[in-house]
C-alpha cells in the first residue's frame, strides 16, 4: 500500500513528488522503473498486483486491454510486454501516477500502451481484457461507480480479473458484480496470500 494512501487517487497528489527507482520483475523481464510519492505502493511492487500478475490466466493477444487504476504502470506494462499485438490502455485519475507510467513505458521502449485519464478513452472501445488491482479505499460507492463505468464494457468473449484482498470484501464484491443487470457472470478464479483472483465475463 502506498505510504499516501489518502493522496493515491486524487487527481493532483499533495504530497512532494520524490521519485525513486524501483527494479521489478514483469512480462519476464527486470525492469528498473521509476515511481514517486503521491501514487500507489511506490516502493515495490503491491502484493495484491504480484497475486493478479502470477494468477490471471494469459491476456487476449490481440483488441483493446485495460488496466484500470494502473498507478505507475506495472499491469499495464506487462499486458503490453505479454501481448505487443495489442493495444492497452492504463486509465487513472492521478496525474503523477501517469506521467510515471508514461515515462516507464518510453523507458522500455513499448509503444503499444497509452496511459490516459478516463474520459480520454473513447466511448466506442471495447475490451477483450480487463486486469485491475482497484482502488477499493476510494470507498464503496465510489469503487461501484467505477465497475459500473468499466465492466461492462467487455467484449462478448472478453474477460476481466480483478484481484481484492479477501477482508476488504472480495466475497461480497463478488456478489455485487454477479447481481448487476449486465449480462454478465463472477466467480472466484483463485485465492493467494490473502487475496481472491475474482474473474468477470459473459455467459
């Protein structure tokens, strides 16, 4: 968790930026990286994102791909290194966490991703992937707010998974998603290290 975790998804971060490097492992590579104060887990790679990373099954080769909430960038990145035929978009609200995101990208030289604020995607694509470690202490109202937005946006064979730390209520996000009238279905793909892999499609 971010050592800001009230400034992690606002808009402009208050906290001073103060990058940092940070060397990771994605898509199979060692990366080094940049994050920053003000943005999600700045100094390693989130437990959470480690678990959806290991667990989710391969990403669609091929279509659009989203990270929502991507931060600085570490799913985002690696649906882009694992899937170079595709386009992936990384979606937050936090302007630093962008232009970090951004910045690794260059870094790494992917040209297959775009790191954007929401209503810079366009309201016609539709995605064959979602991955998403959420933002669930923006609250409850709100994090429903945002799955309503992305969700279902899916494309008929698309799938999502989202990985949510089991006593932060992955079991009854679960059952909220399941009971939404977008013709789509929820299960729990895998539990590890105290987090459930939940995975979204259409029946």
């Amino acid at each position: 968790m971010s050592d800001e975790p009230d400034h992690y998804f606002s808009a402009d971060p208050a906290a001073p930026e103060q990058r940092r490097q940070v060397r990771v492992i994605l898509g199979g590579r060692l990366l080094t990286l940049t994050t920053a104060r003000g943005v999600y887990s700045p100094g390693r790679l989130d437990p959470g994102t480690v678990v959806l990373l290991r667990g989710a099954p391969d990403p669609s080769p091929v279509g659009d791909l989203l990270d929502l909430g991507c931060g600085w960038g570490p799913i985002a990145l690696t649906l882009a290194l694992r899937s170079p035929a595709a386009r992936v978009w990384g979606v937050d609200v936090n302007r630093r966490a962008l232009d970090l995101a951004r910045d690794n990208a260059r870094s790494i030289e992917l040209h297959n991703v775009r790191f954007c604020e929401p209503d810079e995607v366009p309201a016609d694509v539709r995605f064959a992937t979602i991955w998403s470690n959420p933002p669930i202490h923006v609250g409850k109202q709100a994090l429903h707010a945002l799955l309503e937005r992305w969700l279902p946006r899916l494309e008929p064979q698309g799938r999502a998974h989202l990985v949510v730390q089991r006593h932060l209520g992955s079991d009854s996000l679960q059952k909220w998603i399941g009971a939404q009238d977008w013709g789509l279905t929820c299960s729990r793909l895998s539990s590890a290290k105290g987090f459930r892999i939940l995975e979204v499609n259409r029946p």
